[in-house]
C-alpha cells in the first residue's frame, strides 16, 4: 500500500493566504503580488507561511502606518525566512541520486551510467521514483539528469517501484506524510493500523535503542581519550560536559577564574558561576577544579581594552578573551596536563579536510559564535571539541531539563564578558576619568552635553540626553573626536552613517589565506547579523571589504568577519 499525502498545491495556499488576511482584517494591508508571493515561496511549511503574513501584518500596522506592504518590501522583510524555506525544501534529483547511491554503496556515476547489473538497476529505479515523488521535474527533465534516458524508461521505473511497495508478498510498503496528519481526528489511529497491522511492526524500538547504539560505537572509536571541558556555570558548557561523557570521553571539568574584582553590589560572580559548576561536575561524576587567569586577562585582554577605549574606539574583549585566554592558556594548560583533547559550550563547529582544520558555522544561526572566535589560529582549534555545534538552544536546555542539571533554566549571560550586566558606564569611569563636553551638530552647533566621549558608540540612538531638541526627530552618534572632547551628532535621517566599504588593521586567517587576493564572500560587522554579501581584498595592512548593500553604523574597534559558504575564514579589527 502506498499512501501519498502532498502538500497543498499554490492555488490552495494562496487561498489560504487570503482567507487569513480577510479574516484579520487585513486584506487591504497586504498587496495581492505579496500574496502570491507568499504562495510560490512556502511550498513545505503552512504554518511557516501563515507566520511570515502575520509578520507582514504586524509591520503594516506597527511601522508602515497602516500602509499596504509592497512586494519589494515584502522581500527585503522575509529575506532570512525565504532562505530558510529554500534550505528545507532542498531536495533535488542531484541529492537524491548521492543518497540512493550511498545506500546502495555504489558510486553516484553509476546511478546515472549505461551499467545495468540488479543492484545497480534497482538503486537507479528508486532514484527516479523518489525524484519524481520528491520534487516537481517532468519526466522528460528526470530522463535527462539520468544519462539522457528518455521519458518511457522513467515511467517504467516508478511502476516497478510502485508495485513493490504494494507487494503483500514482498513485504515492502512505505508511507509519505506530514506532521499535521498526527493532529487530524484519526491521525494516530491511521498511523498505527498502517504500522502494526498492514505492515506488523512491534513497536518494541524507542530512541534510547539509537542512542546506546551510537554510544557503543563511539566508545570503541574513542577509546579512554580525556577532554578538558571548559565550564563557565551555564547551561551550554554544562550540556557540553554532559554529551562528552555520554560520548565515552573521560571527561575534567576546569573552571576559569578570569576577573576578581567584584561588583558595584559586592557580589563575586564567579563564585557563584563556580558553585554551579560544582553541582553540574557532582552530577555528572566527573572530577572538577578550577584556575585563575586574572593576571594573564589582565595583560592580555583588559589593558587594550582600556587603551582603545581611550583612542574613542569601540573594542570587543570577548574575540581577545577567546583568543589570549580561552584558547590560549586553557589550550596550553590542557596540553601540560596530558589531555587528549580540550572542549567549550561554544556554537560552533569544526570541519577537517584536506589536512587542515576548519572553523565552521553553528546549525542555530541564531546562537553561532563563530565571530567571536575570529582571531583563533589553526593550531588552537585542531584539537578542540564543540558538542553543541549541529544542536539548536532549545535542544540544550530540553537536554538539561531531562537530565537533571542545576543549570537547565538559568539565564544566559549578557554584557561583556568580564563586567556581566553591571552599569557599564559606572564601571569603565573606574579606569578613565568622566570628562564633561559638548555634544555638537557637524556645523558645530552646541545642542548638549555629554560625560565622556568615551562611553558612545557611533551609530547610537538611545541615552544621549538630549531629548526633544531641534525637530523632535531620534538623535545618532555621528562620529567621536577623542583629541577635543566633543560628540558629533546628527538628527533625522541617518544616510550618512552608511557605507559600502571598510578596512581591517591586519586579519586573521584562521587556516591559511585564500589562494586568491580578491574574491567573493560573506562576511557581518557585529555579532548575530545577517550574512552580507561582500568582496574581500587582501592587502598589505589586512583587508579590504566592499559590500553589495551599504552598511550602518561601521565601529571602529568592532571585528568584521569573512566566510566561506559555512567556513568561517577569519577576521580583523575595523580600522
């Protein structure tokens, strides 16, 4: 039996479309194009669709003053979800032809070649039933991504195919669904008589069966290695000590001390970071301990910090924490040790090829660090683990929640790394002077005061004291000019904080330059922002980026970062 559920056709989904925006009242708030776009862009996920008109909805009525929502604007609004979109419904006659192929252990070649032996002849017939069942090619494009064969031999493999599956005899039966079917009135119930009665399953198979298979086997390949875990007290690299020992490493938990001084209420943060980790290592069975790097944070990291506070830059410690600290001295401490390999709670990956290693993006978007680990070098990472690389959040936290650790619900760290979410400014007044001066327009009109120059970022809206002054329009940190003490802004329209290029005081391949001295990339100048589509020029001082789109708020001081697809190539400090 074969039971082929599809997903509903365009004309269905944009009816879908239009009956929500009717039914919010918004049927005029949304252009039809937009629609239809809609329709033709989420062909897997309705519940995706419907989410992204809601979106839509929401800004009309939020930031466009009730203004309907063009299609350009729709674009612009729902870029990261369309691709996200692209990504799941990848599925091509190329993918497919490598999967049968591996499945069948043959070469991809031979799915596609003259060579008709049974093994191969079958594997080529499941390959075309599943690229015609799995994507929208005609017969006639499926014949020719299979060496030129014509429509007839593609038709003749979907019945063979077909009538397997319906074999009573053979035993072979398969089903194709969505996830919504389970939440019909008679979805389970459709489910298990499909399961346990035509095709007499068990049902005597859970997940934890997977799971100490993969352990096992990953015992055996592993061995007795050892693993320094880096444990900061949250929920990440606790999760990250917890699948390494479910992975069969021999698992020591390290606590970095890199800050004493306490803060504006007395309170040590550390210690407490440090009593959570305590309870996690407790109940993981795993030996703990801890070593303060203050001294080496302090030289290494603090001082520039202060030092380009004082240039009126815009610096990050936590890419030199990373790099001078944690995957410094950890790295070198780890190796003193006799530890096989080092591992942290970071979102992000690593990719061996070719002889080298590879610093790769995390599957969570949302949560990859890989810009924070920018400056690292090849030989830092090619012996370190990142457990949660291909997980997402919430997988974390839910994997905390069933095993027990203190840590499941604590709350993420904010801030800079080694001030937490202390008053910023209060604290950097402890190590440069508060100087009151002029806030000043570019032609030199006083329209306010400020308390240091230091403690603005270009590109800053909030916080600048000068309220309701001139047209009543937001205020923005045009520039910062450290030698006179004066903050330049600008009101209104913030064009000019834009710009399509900027350059790098040196930059840090991680594993190697490019072969080219110019070529395409993707690169983002702050944490979290959407990939950038850039052309990078290597130069004698770092490099050059121009980007397609203009750029706002361009910080001296900040890191921008280049890529390769998922590989994260490097980064330098903006000039």
């Amino acid at each position: 039996m074969s039971v082929d559920i599809q997903a509903p056709d365009y004309e269905t989904r944009l009816a879908i479309l239009q009956k929500k925006a009717a039914l919010l009242g918004r049927d005029t708030a949304i252009e039809p194009a937009v629609l239809e776009l809609l329709a033709r862009k989420f062909t897997k996920s309705i519940r995706r669709m419907e989410g992204a008109l809601t979106n839509l909805i929401g800004y009309a009525s939020l930031i466009n003053s009730g203004n309907a929502v063009t299609l350009e604007k729709a674009n612009e609004l729902l870029a990261d979800a369309f691709c996200e979109e692209n990504e799941n419904a990848a599925v091509d006659i190329d993918k497919i032809q490598k999967k049968t192929a591996e499945s069948f252990n043959i070469d991809p070649s031979e799915i596609v070649g003259k060579r008709r032996p049974a093994n191969i002849a079958m594997a080529r017939q499941i390959a075309m039933y599943l690229s015609r069942k799995l994507t929208t090619h005609s017969l006639q494009e499926i014949g020719r991504q299979f060496g030129g064969r014509d429509h007839g031999t593609v038709m003749h493999a979907i019945k063979v195919i077909g009538n397997a599956m319906e074999n009573d005899e053979k035993k072979i039966y398969a089903v194709q669904f969505h996830p919504e079917v389970m939440h019909t009135q008679y979805g389970e119930e459709i489910f298990k008589t499909f399961l346990f009665d035509i095709c007499s399953c068990k049902g005597d198979w859970v997940m934890s069966s997977f799971v100490d298979e993969q352990v096992k086997s990953l015992r055996e390949k592993i061995g007795d290695k050892t693993v320094l875990c880096a444990m900061s007290g949250g929920v990440d690299s606790s999760v990250a000590a917890l699948l390494l020992k479910q992975q069969g490493y021999e698992v020591v938990g390290l606590f970095m001390k890199n800050w004493d001084e306490p803060d504006e209420n007395g309170r040590c943060n550390a210690e407490e970071d440090y009593g959570d980790v305590k309870s996690v290592c407790q109940k993981l069975d795993v030996p703990y301990f801890t070593i303060n790097f203050s001294k080496e944070y302090m030289d290494r990291v603090f001082k520039k910090f202060v030092e380009d506070y004082k240039l009126g830059r815009t610096p990050n410690p936590d890419v030199l924490c990373n790099r001078e600290i944690k995957f410094g001295p950890f790295v070198e401490y780890a190796k003193r040790l006799g530890a096989d390999y080092v591992a942290t709670g970071h979102y992000c990956d690593i990719l061996k090829k070719d002889g080298h290693t590879f610093l790769k993006r995390a599957a969570d978007e949302n949560k990859d660090q890989t810009y924070f680990l920018n400056q690292v070098t090849e030989s830092q990472i090619e012996n370190v683990l990142f457990p949660l690389g291909r997980l997402q959040k919430t997988e974390v936290r839910k994997i905390a929640a069933e095993n027990g650790l203190s840590t499941a619900e604590k709350k993420d760290s904010t801030g800079v790394c080694f001030i937490g979410e202390r008053n910023f400014r209060n604290f950097l007044s402890g190590y440069i002077p508060m100087k009151d001066g002029d806030i000043c327009t570019m032609d030199g009109k006083v329209v306010g005061r400020h308390k240091g120059v230091y403690y603005y970022t270009v590109g800053q809206r909030r916080g600048l004291g000068i309220g309701g002054a001139g047209n009543g329009e937001a205020w923005f940190v045009l520039k910062k000019d450290v030698l006179n003490n004066v903050l330049y802004v600008s009101q209104g329209e913030d064009d000019v904080l834009f710009t399509n290029e900027l350059q790098t005081i040196g930059f840090n391949f991680i594993s190697g330059k490019p072969e080219k001295d110019e070529f395409e990339c993707l690169a983002r100048i702050r944490h979290r922002q959407p990939l950038q589509e850039a052309v990078c020029k290597i130069t004698d001082g770092g490099v050059e980026l121009t980007f397609k789109n203009p750029q706002r708020a361009v910080a001296s001081g900040q890191y921008a970062v280049v890529y390769d697809g998922e590989i994260c190539l490097g980064g330098g400090e903006i000039k």
